[in-house]
C-alpha cells in the first residue's frame, strides 16, 4: 500500500487527507468519514488498518480531516453539519473526476454527514453505527433546557474527548436539534450496509434498526454481539479487536459485491 498526502480545498479552506493507493492501479475509491470529534485516524485509530485492508483487496481508499478537525482543536466551534456535508460533496466531486467507482464508509456523524452527501456519483455505502436520529443521541449532552441555557449565554458548550475539552458550536447543536433525515435516506438507492453493536451506549442499535426500513436500495444490518460504539468493549474503553475484525470483513465483503 502506498500513501500521500492529498489536500483538498472547499470555500477557501483545506480539507487535509491522505489517498492509500492499492498495488494496481484500479478506478475504484473507498472515503472514510469520521464522525464528531473523530479525525483522520479514525475510531481507535482504525482507519489505517481498515485502509491496508481495502488496499489489498483491490479499492483506493481515502481518509481525512474535515476542515475545523485540527490538532489543537482550536477551530471545532466553528464546525457544522452544513459545512461537513459542503466537505464531503466537494470530496466526492473531486474524486469522481480520477475514479468511476465510490464507496463511503460514514462512522457515527460520518455516517449522518453521509447519508445528506449521498448522490448518484456514491455507488455503495457502509454505515457503522450511523447517527440518524441525532437529536435523540445527543440530548443529555447537549440539549437539556440546561444546557440550552448555557448555550445561549456562551456561545458554545464544552465536550470532553481523551485528551482535552473542546468547544461545540451553537450552529451544530441548532442544526442537530432540527435535523431530519428520513427524506434523505428514502432517496438513497445504492447498496448500503449498517453495522452496529447491540450495546452501543452513544447511538442504540434500534436507531439502525429504524433506519434500515427507510433505505430504498439493496440494504443490510449487521448486529455485532457485545460491540460498543466505536467498537469498543461494554464499558467504553478499550477498542475489541474480535469487534474490528469483524467490522472489517463485513465491509470490505460488501463493497467487493457491490462496487464492481
């Protein structure tokens, strides 16, 4: 598998990414979405191997930073839905134009930034644990009458990652509060698999379940025993390598039937 850098730019701005290249050249791209606060590594750091994994069974693959996921996470207050589905498109147009196959693999909010990015030019997407109801996921962090009150006199809220607290954005939290996607996802046609972990403790796998009626082409919903989100154990913490790997034979089974 070879890599490079491979920066994109949308509305005056850089969308930071990195193209793995498989051994033959090939007309067939997979991009992988991270989802809210993820970044170009993935959950648990899992886009790489997911990456060589696809790389060896003959797909490109694409992964990235949307524009305010940065180091220092100085920028995040000013990320949206609307400005991350504008990243995504703008990916997808770019690409279109060096490959005639796409696939995208949306995780959480990347599976959301997915489905409203999705258009004839996506050939097959696989969604884990996808964020379609998001209000519902993510009301006790940020849309308690609370926390809206908070919102109003700050501007933003603070969410905690490993590593540091960062600011959400007023916009993003009022988008999420409104947003519906059952419109956008009655008008996807192409192929797509949700896989989820029946103890996922940020998104419930009946989200999926509900989701799934909705899709209007080849569809699919794989449950994973014991999985929680992100593929991580029960409690949130550690990243299950019995639940990575069988992530990633699911998805890469499905794009190699259905992205030919």
């Amino acid at each position: 598998m070879k890599e490079e850098e491979f920066n994109i730019e949308n509305e005056g701005q850089e969308i930071v990414g990195i193209l793995h290249r498989a051994k033959e050249n090939n007309d067939k791209l997979v991009i992988l979405v991270h989802g809210f606060t993820g970044d170009i590594d993935g959950p648990a750091g899992f886009w790489e191997p997911m990456a060589e994994k696809l790389c060896d069974n003959g797909f490109d693959v694409y992964r990235f930073n949307f524009r305010f996921t940065t180091k220092d996470w100085s920028l995040f207050r000013n990320m949206t839905i609307t400005g991350e589905v504008s990243d995504l498109k703008k990916i997808i147009s770019v690409m279109s134009k060096k490959y005639k196959i796409i696939g995208l693999i949306g995780s959480s909010l990347g599976g959301t930034i997915s489905v409203l990015s999705y258009n004839d030019k996506v050939d097959a997407m696989v969604l884990w644990y996808p964020g379609i109801f998001l209000a519902e996921s993510m009301r006790e962090r940020f849309l308690t009458k609370q926390k809206l009150k908070e919102l109003e006199r700050k501007g933003y809220l603070l969410h905690k990652k490993y590593s540091c607290d960062v600011k959400v954005g007023r916009n993003f939290i009022y988008e999420m509060k409104d947003l519906d996607l059952i419109p956008f996802l009655k008008n996807i046609k192409c192929p797509t698999m949700l896989i989820h972990g029946d103890k996922d403790s940020r998104v419930p796998v009946e989200q999926s379940k509900r989701t799934v009626r909705f899709l209007n082409g080849p569809k699919k919903l794989e449950i994973i025993k014991g999985a929680n989100h992100a593929w991580r154990d029960i409690n949130y913490k550690l990243p299950v390598p019995e639940f990575q790997k069988k992530v990633m034979s699911l998805t890469v089974e499905w794009f190699k039937r259905w992205l030919k």
